[in-house]
C-alpha cells in the first residue's frame, strides 16, 4: 500500500489484526483520541481497532500489509467510521 504525500486513510478498522511494516517514507498512525505515533522505514505497527493513517512526509511512503482474520469472515476487510469526538483539553 502507498500513500502519497498528504494522503491518509480516513478513520477505518478490520477485522482481526491488520500488520504494517514501513518500507520506506513514513506515516503517522492515531488511535481513537490518543497522540499520533510516526513510523518510518523498517518499523512495523499493528492495527487493531478504530485508527487513522497519514503520510506527514514529503516522499511518498509505502508499506507492507499483513492481515489475519476469520477465513468465515463475511463482512467487508475495511469499514469506514466517522471521526471520533473528543473532548479538547483546556
């Protein structure tokens, strides 16, 4: 999967366990309300629940994905979700 500069994935989960590794470029990955993580190339990441990808670079960033679920999975590998609300701090 490449994102280019700028892109993102929108707000989304999977099934199962999704496994990122950077292969090159880097990408921010939030969770729920919590502060963005970077990852760059060579680091890996997984994706479990509700996240957020973006590439914060300016070269496009590639990585690998592995992803395992239930083989009678019968819903969609990706669904989209809305932004979650959080609360500003003050």
């Amino acid at each position: 999967m490449t994102y280019d500069v700028g892109g993102e994935s929108g707000w989304h989960e999977h099934p199962g366990i999704v496994i990122a590794v950077v292969k090159s470029g880097a990408v921010d990955r939030k969770l729920g309300c919590k502060r963005a993580e970077r990852f760059t190339a060579g680091q890996a990441f997984t994706e479990v629940g509700p996240h957020f990808v973006s590439n914060p670079g300016d070269v496009p960033a590639v990585l690998e994905i592995t992803a395992i679920f239930p083989t009678d999975m019968t819903a969609e590998f990706r669904r989209d979700l809305a932004k979650p609300k959080c609360r500003s701090r003050s």
